[in-house]
C-alpha cells in the first residue's frame, strides 16, 4: 500500500521543527487533500495520504515557515527571506512509499525523496 509522508528539520537550530503548519494540493486545485502542523518530532502523526486516495499525479506541499522561525526568536525580515515554502514533486507509482522531508533555516531550504 503507497503512502506520502513528511517531516521537517530546523538546520539552523539542530532540531525537529515542531509547529509548523502544513497543506497538501494537487498542481492544479487550491483544495487541500491533506493540512495540519508538524508534531514534536517535526512529523506529521499519520501520512498525508496512503492507500486508494494516493493517486498517479503531480503534488504541491506547502510549509509555512516564517512564524515557526520568529516564535524560536529569530529575528526575520519584513518581508522574510523564506516565508512559505512550496514544493512541487509527482507520483508515479501509488504502490510506493514517498516521503518528502524539508530541511530548513530562516534562509535556505532543502529536499528529497526519502524513504
């Protein structure tokens, strides 16, 4: 059975990065398929998507960011380099485990697939 998950890591402080808010979309819909906020592992508590409702096509994960880095008092700004962080990535095998982790500062951003 495919699943999507996330996690986030705050690269700047040596942590997870608990708190911040999430949205799943399609590329092409504004609707959220899946939304939350990260736990105190910096995880989200259950896939984004598993099963039937993981579908072959192209996904958006946003982040936001911004407000996690100030509430850890860093001092960001106005407007912040990195508020809302968004990424694109596609399904093409809904058999398959997708895990799309974030790692983060207040001024760079990485991914990748993991497992």
């Amino acid at each position: 059975m495919g699943r999507l998950t996330t996690h986030v890591l705050d690269t700047a402080h040596g942590r997870p990065a608990a708190g911040i808010p999430y949205t799943l979309t399609t590329a092409d819909s504004a609707v959220p398929l899946a939304q939350g906020v990260t736990n105190a592992d910096g995880r989200c508590d259950k896939p984004l998507l598993e099963g039937a409702a993981l579908k072959t096509g192209r996904y958006v994960l946003r982040f936001e960011v911004a407000a996690y880095f100030r509430a850890a008092g860093v001092q960001l700004s106005e407007p912040p380099f990195l508020d809302e962080i968004s990424i694109a990535f596609g399904v093409a095998d809904t058999a398959a485990h997708y895990h799309v982790p974030l790692l983060v500062s207040p001024w760079a951003y990485s991914t990748y697939r993991g497992s």
